[in-house]
C-alpha cells in the first residue's frame, strides 16, 4: 500500500478517537505505520485471508473474533513454531479506539497529558511502551516526514462530546496528582464514586500539609 493511502486510510479513525481519548491522531497514525509496517503486517487468517484489523499487533480476542497466526521464535537457541492469537475487528476504527483504551492507564498518563506529539512519544518510550529504545525517535521521524502533525488541527466547528474547558481540567487534575487515571479525559462527565472524591479531598489536604 502505498504511504499516503494508508495514512488516509487511518487518519480519519485517528482523528475520531481523539475527541474522546485525547491522544493526538499524529501519534495514533505512527504508530500504526510503525506497528503494522505500513499495512503490510496486519495479522490475516491464514485459510480465508480474512483482515483482523488489527493494526498494533494486540493479542487476545475482539470484537470480531480473533485469529491465530504461527510465527517462529528463539527459545534456548532453538527455532520453535509458537500460534499466537490476535485479536479481530470489523474495522480500523475499532482497532484505534482498542488501542487508545490500552493507553488509558495511569502508566501512559504523560501520553494524553502530552503537549505535543513529540512529547508524547518520549512519554510512550519511557513508560516501557515497546522495547525499541529508538521508538520515540522513529515516531517522532514519521510525524515529521510525513507532516502527520496537521492531523492534530481540529476547526472550532469539529464535533466534541465535551467542551475543551472540561478537558483542560481534567488534563490539570491528572498533571496535579489529583486524579491518577486518563480514563476521566474520556469521561469527564460522569459522576465520581464517594471513594474517588474522598481520595481527591484527602489529596488536597496533603498538598496544603504539604506531605508527601
């Protein structure tokens, strides 16, 4: 597939999972060019050819089943024929959003609170994202190769679930400590259990103690 058929191909689906995951669409298009070696990497099953849309490489099952592929790995020197089972989706859009709730975790917090992409990338590196010590750098190439960075401009006219002040707070509550998960930039809306408001509160009476 040729390059700029495959960044259409996913930039729209980048774009969408942004406006309720905040993870900036240049980052979400690297990454599948990177993971999915352009298109040409996407798991398949091997007696229908059947896609499993499954752009990043997770394994498990989706939405649509999943799809078990043999591939040959290195164990104790010796070559041995392991089947892998990943997971299949109807569409690249599901494969994206998959993918952007992994990221949902306090472990990639600096991902979505990211200033920029390339601030993001180095938030993926260092958060143990992948083992390439040079995955930040590749993303950071392919952005700036391709220009994916003008994925990230959204008119105020784009529709949102949620206003961008909401957003914001949401981004300084998770910066401050104050809340510890990115799932709330998905979310911000809904109410918070007593627990979670009580933890915020008790935080807060730290942070005027000034303890730890």
């Amino acid at each position: 597939m040729e390059t700029q058929a495959f960044i259409d191909l996913v930039a729209g689906s980048a774009r969408q999972t942004f406006l309720t995951h905040r993870i900036f669409p240049s980052i979400t298009i690297a990454q599948a060019i990177l993971e999915s070696g352009w298109g040409n990497k996407v798991p398949a099953d091997p007696v229908t050819g059947r896609s499993s849309y499954n752009l990043f490489g997770i394994k498990g099952t989706g939405p649509a089943g999943s799809v078990t592929i043999a591939s040959k790995e290195v164990e104790n020197g010796q070559v041995v024929t392991r089947n892998s089972q990943f997971k299949a989706y109807y569409n690249y859009q599901q494969s994206i959003d998959d993918h952007a709730d992994f990221l949902l975790q306090p472990l990639y917090k600096k991902v979505v609170t990211a200033a920029s992409p390339q601030e993001a990338a180095q938030a993926l590196e260092k958060a143990g994202y992948a083992t390439d010590p040079q995955y930040a750098e590749k993303l950071t190439t392919l952005i700036q190769t391709y220009n994916l960075s003008k994925y990230d401009q959204f008119s105020p006219q784009d529709p949102s679930p949620y206003p961008e002040w909401k957003i914001d707070l949401v981004k300084r509550a998770l910066k401050e400590g104050l809340l510890t998960s990115p799932e709330w930039l998905s979310k911000p809306d809904e109410p918070m259990p007593v627990w979670a408001v009580l933890a915020v509160a008790l935080r807060l009476l730290d942070k005027q103690r000034q303890m730890p």
